[in-house]
C-alpha cells in the first residue's frame, strides 16, 4: 500500500488543529504547526503534499506564509488551502483583503467549516 498522502495544518487554535487532524487523519498522514514561521519550518523539513493554512495567526500571518510557500521552489507545488475566519473578523486584523486576493492559493475555507468539506477539498486537490 502505498504511503498516505501527508497534510500540514497550521493554524494558533488548537481546538481548530485537533478537530481538523482527526477528519483528517482518517485518510492522510498530519503533521501540525502553530504559526506560520513553524509551518515554513516544517513544511521544509516535512515535503507534505497539501498545506491548510489559517489567515489571522501570530508571528506571521498566513497569507505572508503562503507567499513565501509559493516562492520557495521545493514548495511552490504543494497545494495551499487557506483556512479563514476573515470574513467574521475583517474588523480585528490589520491584514488587508487585497493581499488574500493576489495570493496563488488552490482553495479556501471559511471557518468554520464542516468537516465533510474540508475532507472533500483536500480529497479533490491530491
């Protein structure tokens, strides 16, 4: 049988982490991080073939995170899913829309989200 497909979340919740990782780990290999330097870090070290990534997190937001995915070129292919609860907290965060707009991601998620689709966006993106 061949290896399982490996997923890298990275999001500041960890309730948002654990939910995520047991949908997941039903069918995919899931490796976790908190904030975006650590999900650089170990989507580096790791080579996960998807990458979900939350927007609003500290140390560095997700968006800054998936810029530096897509320039980086051992990880400019890993499919990036952007996870957000921007739409609800437009008015907490000094991160301009814009900028999710120029961004290369393959999807994106509104938080929260059921966990029938979040197993069916990364189904159809590996």
């Amino acid at each position: 049988m061949a290896d399982k497909a490996k997923v890298l979340i990275v999001d500041d919740d960890p309730d948002l982490i654990e939910s995520a990782r047991i949908v997941l780990e039903t069918k995919y290999e899931v490796i976790t991080a908190s904030n975006g330097d650590e999900g650089l870090n170990k989507a580096r070290e790791e080579n996960p073939d998807l990458i979900i990534l939350d927007v609003i997190m500290p140390v560095k937001d997700g968006f800054s995170a998936a810029e530096q995915i897509k320039k980086d070129e051992k990880l400019s292919e890993i499919p990036v899913i952007m996870l957000t609860s921007y739409a609800e907290r437009k008015g907490e965060t000094n991160i301009p829309a814009s900028k999710g707009m120029m961004l290369e991601a393959e999807d994106y998620i509104e938080k929260p989200f059921k966990p029938e689709d979040l197993l069916k966006r990364v189904d159809d993106l590996l």
